[in-house]
C-alpha cells in the first residue's frame, strides 16, 4: 500500500464515499493517547484542564491576547522525564520537577508514566550525562542491581506523594547518543539483563504492578534486537509488558509504519514531531490534518495501541509540541485538537473495530467500548472541499443517533447537534437493514461521531406451570437468546424458590431449575422467578415466572406380612401416587431406637421392602417412613 501522507491522497471532491463500520470485527484494544511534559516544572489549571480532561467550556487566554472557548482534549497518557540521581549508592532516589503536572493529570483521569533520558554518570562510560554508554552487564551485575534499584526508589517515592507510576520505561532512545543533551546508548543484551533486576527491585519497593517498557528506539523500525532478545527468552518476556519506540523515521515521517509483532504485550509509539524539520511553529489545519493522517495509519496499520506525540508545550519555537513556547499561556495548535479528536472519545479500554479500507480516502476508523456500547468514527476528510460520506453500521446493535465533534479551519473540537440514524441500509449478510447515517465533511476536516450503540434485552421461553409429587425430581430447562450481534454475555439467576432448588447454566444459553421436594413441602404451591441477564450497557435482563405445585401425600397399603423359614418379609401393595422414598425400619421397643433395613424409591407396583433374618427376636416391630 502507497500512501501520500505529507497531505494525505486526494480525491475527487462532491463524490459520495462510504465508509462500513463492522462491530463485530474486532482489532486492538486502546491504552490511550498522550504526550510529555519533559522538563516542565508547572502548568496553569485552565491548561492542564485543556490537555487532560473532558470538560466543555474552558475559556482560554493566549500569548497573543485571543481568548476561545475551548472542549478538553481528555489525553489519557502523560509521560515525564526521570531525572538522574546524583550518585551511583542503590539507595539514591532519582527525582522529576514534573511532579505537579502529573498530579493534576492524574486527578483528571490520566495514566502517568516515566522514562530516564540517561543513568547516572558513574554508570556509563563518560563521566556526562550527555552521550556515553550504559556501564551494566550481565543480569545480577553491581551496576544493573543498584540502577534498578534506584529506579525502583523513584517509583515507590513517587507514590508515597500520590502518584501511581503506571510504566517505566529503561531507556530514552537507547540507540541514539548526542552531547547536546542528556542520552545513553544501550545494547539488545544489556537491555536483556537489565530488565529481570528492574522487576524484582519494584517487587521488593512494592510497586511490582508498575509495567516495564523497553526499548522506546529512535526509529520506528529501529534495531529489533532491542527487544526481541528479551521476548524471545522465556525467562524475561514475562516481565515487560510494553513495546515502545518513537517515530522520528523520516522529516517529516512520510510512508506507513509496520506492525510490531509480540507474544502479549502491547504496542506503544511515544514520541514524534517534526522536531528535525526546518521551519518555526505551524499550529495551521494544514499541520492538523497531517498528524490525523499519522494517527490513523498508526492505529489502523501498526495497529499501536498508544500513541504520543512528543512535548505538550514546545520548548523552542518549532513544531515540538502541541502548543507553542509563549509563555505563560501558549499558542494552541490545531494538532492539539485533532489529537483530541482520538482522545476525548476513544477510551482506555476501547477496541478498535473494522472500518472501511485505510487505504481509500475519505479515512475512517472506529472503535467501541465493550462494557457501555459507546462507540466513535473518526473520519478525514484532507480534500479541499467539502465530501459527503455514508456510514453504514454493519451488524451494530440499535443506533438511534450520533453526535458530530470537528476540528476544521474554523472550529476546534467543536460539538455539533446530534442526529438520528435510520434503519434503511441493505445488510448484505442478513435479510434485516442496518444503521446508516450520511455526513457532509467539511473540507480540511477531522470529525468524530460519537454515539452509543442500544442494548437489546435477552428473551427467555415461557416456563409452564408444573404439578409434581413430593420427593419428584423436577427438572425444567429455561433457554434465553439474545438478539445482540455478537451476543451478550448471559448470567442466570434464581430471583424466587424454595429453598433447596437449584439453577444450573449448562451453557451459554441455558439454564435448568431442578427441585425434588420434600415430604413436608406436599400440599403447597410455589412461586419460581428465574432471570437472565445481559452484559451490555445498561444491563438488561427477562424474567420467567411460574408455579410448582406439590400434591397431597398418599400413604402406602401394607400388602402382606409372611414368615417363611425364619425369615420375616413385608410387602406393599399400593403406593399411592408416585413420588417418594419408602424407608423400612425395625425395633425390638417401640420406645427403642429404631433400625434401617431398606430404602426404595418410588414406584407404582407391589415392593418387598425387606426380609429380616433377626427371627431370634422374641418381638419385632416395624414402620414405615416417608421421604426425603
């Protein structure tokens, strides 16, 4: 596949596209977007409210005096610098100065990671912390052990001033050295046998739920034995659970990223811009939709499931971050709001589902939560006028409306009223319709349709009323559907019973009621209320309701009582109606303590209970019990 990303391909203006959405076809889940906040120290509320929550109406003053009515971008990730610790000791805590704006992104919601730009000096090869190699080698070295420790130390200090460090990452850039600012090169193996020691040191610090990841190299396709030499040891692929590289591939990266394999762990770019590109700050559409195309690519070829751009707030006047470098309210770029385009609607937690050919403008890509149905379609549209596009939302659960979010030229984020969607599209793999809706694109445009997907209820088959015997076993299938596609999870439950019923689920589908009464429950009649419900948001659910009725007992007819050489034989000619247990009991006392001889289930011919060879018994007497 060619793709022209400097500006995205064209195509032909006013001509209708479609774009199907498939909500039963599933990809990767979403960890979430974000960007970092390196070398910052502080952050305005209204700022940090901008970059990490949902908020609508923030009113917001730039550098320049404009003052707009801003929606929170919602950015889910935050990563920060680690700063070194002065000395090589394993008890050194290594700090940040970005301890404020991680707390304010996390009272918002978001997930807080870090990185070290470089070790401590003493362990590298230059006595810097710019440039160098890492010193470690070899797993339980000195080094390794005391560096992991320290890092180990900056977590647990961290989240004694409350902030959960979700990841830590070993190395910035591990393949890149510079002299002009802090970096420390690293080998495949010293990255290897590094990362148990790591593991271990945030085991003992308590924090042994804080994710690793490695290698986080320069380049996108950067050198794979970086982490495949720790993947492919089964000692060490356990404990990193995160892939993670940059994307500076390229001024600006200009062709497809490929798709990181792993056994399990997940996928991260964090970091790009156009930071090796000549040219000052350009906050234009035209930079927008350009970084919307990456995006999608990422999410949709690479199939990452985070991505980062680079600085939040830019540190020179370049493109580095979202915003530019004006202080101390910047500049927004219409980058910032194009991200948000992705991170205000797609979760942590999100599946990305199929949508259309990423490969054919106008690009489309969707994702869905599976716990409430929420779902969001991002569409590009990089013509240079306006498109309309039609969405068909191929095996969805009932639609009833989407709401339109832009960011275009003249709006930022901006949401547009809701609409109703129809039934009316042709399914092709069913006789029903599916949900459509069509949608005007503004031209230079990123537009996310938010909706919620309704949850149908399940149906159970009716349950007639029964009529049994006491100590009958009664069993009785209850079979649910659910006309959800795919279909809900199913949980059965006993709302209403007798006491010693049960409810069993055999499968997916269905459940059995079973209950054999007891004696003492003849003569009534009970009330049972099975339900089932759904997974679904919100969850629903059905409800069979039916009575079990138990007859009157009938007390057996002792037949025959004959001795026969010694033996003592007794016999019962009518059993009444079917249902219980017959037990034979003998006594030499009708005060005495009473004897089993013989228990007999339920049946409508004559029975010998028993014969009794106790003949020496000057007196014997005998009973029959009903049961259970």
């Amino acid at each position: 596949m060619t793709v022209a990303l400097s500006a995205l391909t064209m195509f032909t203006s006013g001509q209708a596209q479609t774009c199907y959405v498939n909500w039963t076809n599933v990809f990767q889940r979403i960890d979430g977007f974000g960007a970092s906040s390196a070398w910052e120290s502080s952050m305005s509320t209204t700022l940090a409210d901008l970059f990490f929550s949902t908020n609508n109406g923030i009113v917001y003053t730039d550098s320049t005096g404009y003052t707009t009515t801003n929606n929170g971008i919602g950015l889910s990730l935050l990563r920060n610098r680690i700063a070194p610790a002065l000395s090589t000791s394993p008890i050194a805590t290594p700090t940040t100065s970005e301890t404020s704006i991680m707390q304010a992104a996390q009272q918002q919601g978001a997930l807080v990671w870090s990185t070290p730009w470089t070790p401590p000096s003493g362990f590298k090869t230059t006595n810097s912390p710019n440039g160098g190699n890492y010193k470690g080698s070899g797993a339980n070295s000195p080094t390794n052990l005391a560096y992991a420790s320290q890092l180990a130390n900056y977590v647990h200090s961290m989240n004694s001033q409350g902030i959960n460090i979700y990841a830590i990452s070993v190395q910035n850039e591990p393949d890149f050295s510079t002299t002009n600012y802090e970096s420390c090169l690293w080998s495949g193996s010293q990255i290897h046998d590094f990362v148990t020691n790591l593991y271990n040191a945030l085991v003992a610090k308590g924090v042994g739920s804080t994710k690793i990841i490695i290698p986080e190299s320069e380049h996108w396709s950067g050198d794979p034995s970086l982490y495949t030499l720790t993947l492919n040891d089964p000692n060490t692929e356990p404990v990193v659970s995160i892939i993670a590289n940059h994307n500076y591939d390229d001024c600006p990266p200009d062709y497809p990223p490929t798709a990181l394999s792993t056994p399990g762990q997940s996928v991260w770019e964090t970091e790009v811009s156009k930071l090796k590109c000549a040219g000052g700050f350009d906050g234009s559409i035209d930079d927008g939709i350009y970084w919307a195309g990456r995006i999608h690519l990422f999410m949709t070829v690479a199939q990452a499931n985070a991505w980062h751009y680079w600085w939040l707030i830019s540190g020179n006047p370049d493109n580095e971050g979202l915003t530019d470098n004006t202080f101390p309210n910047p500049v927004l770029a219409k980058r910032m709001f194009v991200l948000g385009q992705w991170s205000r609607f797609v979760r942590p937690g999100y599946y990305r589902i199929a949508a259309g050919d990423s490969s054919e403008p106008p690009y489309c890509s969707a994702y869905k939560d599976t716990n409430s149905n929420l779902f969001a379609i991002v569409a590009i549209n990089s013509s240079f006028t306006d498109v309309t596009e039609v969405f068909n939302l191929v095996n969805f659960p009932a639609v009833s409306s989407v709401t339109p979010w832009i960011t275009s030229g003249s709006l930022s984020l901006a949401q547009q009223p809701a609409f109703n969607v129809t039934n009316t599209s042709p399914n092709p793999i069913s006789t029903t319709n599916y949900p459509s809706f069509a949608y005007e694109l503004p031209a230079r445009s990123v537009v996310t349709f938010v909706g919620q997907a309704t949850n149908a209820p399940p149906t159970l088959m009716p349950v007639a009323n029964q009529t049994i015997n006491a100590g009958f076993p009664l069993q009785v299938t209850n079979l649910a559907t659910d006309p959800d596609l795919p279909s809900q999870n199913l949980t059965f439950s006993l709302l209403s019973a007798p006491t010693n019923a049960t409810l069993t689920p055999l499968n997916a589908t269905n459940a059995v009621f079973a209950w054999r009464p007891l004696v003492s429950q003849a003569s009534s009649t009970n009330p049972v209320s099975v339900s089932v419900a759904d997974s679904g948001w919100p969850i629903l659910s059905a409800t069979n309701n039916f009575t079990v009725t138990v007859n009157p007992l009938t007390n057996p007819v002792i037949g025959s009582v004959t001795v026969t050489g010694g033996q003592v034989s007794l016999g019962v000619t009518d059993w009444g109606l079917q249902g219980p247990d017959y037990t034979l009991e003998t006594a030499t006392n009708l005060l005495g303590t009473w004897q089993v001889l013989f228990t007999v289930g339920s049946t409508n011919s004559p029975v010998t209970l028993m014969t009794d060879t106790n003949s020496t018994d000057p007196v014997r007497f005998y009973r029959i019990q009903i049961g259970p």
